[in-house]
C-alpha cells in the first residue's frame, strides 16, 4: 500500500510538472509585455510611452494591442495617438490612431470596478515584420489637452500567432 501512494504522488507530481511546463510554453509566444506609468497629473504631450522589443522571425504572424487602465473622470469618447514605429534599419514610420474609450451611449469598452476601468484594444491583427533586430515603439498622446488626466497605465503586448501566407504585405517599407 505504501509503494501505490509513492507511486500515485510520483505519477501526480510528474503531471504536474508537465502541465506547468506545458502552459508556460504557452507563455513563449509573447514577445512583450510592459507596461508605462502615467504620472498623477496626467500624459504630458512630450511624454511618450516607450517600447523596444526584438523580431528574430520574419516568417510570423503578431498580433498587437494596448491594455490602459483609467480611471472613469477620464473626459474623452477616446484618445488620439500619434504612433511611432522606428524599425531596425532606422526607418521611422507615424500613423495617427483614436483609440475608442466609450460606447456612443457612454458606456466604458472593457470592464470598470468603481472608478476605475481597464481595457486591452487590439492594434493589429496578422501583422508581420520584414525586418529581424530591434523595433521601437511609441505612443504620444495627441488629444485636445496637455496633460491628459484619466489614463493611468498605458501597456504594450506584442504576441506571436502563427505563420503569415506569402500574399500579406509586410508592416514597414523597405
């Protein structure tokens, strides 16, 4: 009877450890996932939220998106962004991009607990990038006031999806 318990606890624990490893390989495919603090008297224009990250695949697919925290004093439907993209070969791109806070009817995109909320926004879906080293990316914000109160964390998560089909164009200009 002792011999089965030892063997039923050695059969668990080697389950466990293959389950643990199994959802950590899960983990493997995020790229990044940082976050910026928002000082408390708010996102300055001069301000940006900063990221660098490493591509050594050009043959995936990512996916992109931003997880804010705010709080529900936030004034706006949304946020403009100016984005910058600095690609390893020092190209630099900057699109402008309204980031949706608000339902029309004013209710909040994610989830709230009292006054605060959070939200994860998909930036990209099947993107992909042509070129392997390190990319930067920054959000600046561009709305109607400097020193936007209301946002609070401003976090970037790149992850890798799977394999891109050779029809996709690639996200930076050669």
């Amino acid at each position: 009877m002792i011999t089965a318990i030892k063997y039923n606890i050695s059969a668990s624990l080697i389950l466990f450890a293959v389950l643990s490893l199994s959802m950590s390989a899960c983990n493997s495919d995020i790229i990044l996932d940082e976050d910026f603090a928002i000082p408390e008297y708010g996102w300055a224009y001069n301000e940006q939220a900063a990221f660098e990250f490493e591509i050594e695949d050009t043959t995936a697919l990512y996916r992109m998106a931003v997880d804010i925290d705010h709080s529900t004093e936030f004034p706006f439907q949304n946020i403009y962004l100016r984005i910058h993209s600095v690609f390893p070969n020092d190209t630099t791109n900057i699109i402008q991009h309204s980031v949706e806070l608000q339902e029309p009817n004013g209710q909040w995109i994610g989830g709230c607990s009292g006054e605060d909320c959070s939200v994860r926004v998909i930036l990209s879906e099947n993107m992909y990038f042509n070129q392997t080293g390190t990319h930067k990316i920054s959000f600046e914000q561009y709305t109607r006031r400097d020193s936007l109160k209301g946002i609070e964390k401003w976090g970037l998560i790149l992850e890798k999806m799977g394999t891109k089909p050779t029809e996709l164009s690639p996200v930076e200009t050669e």
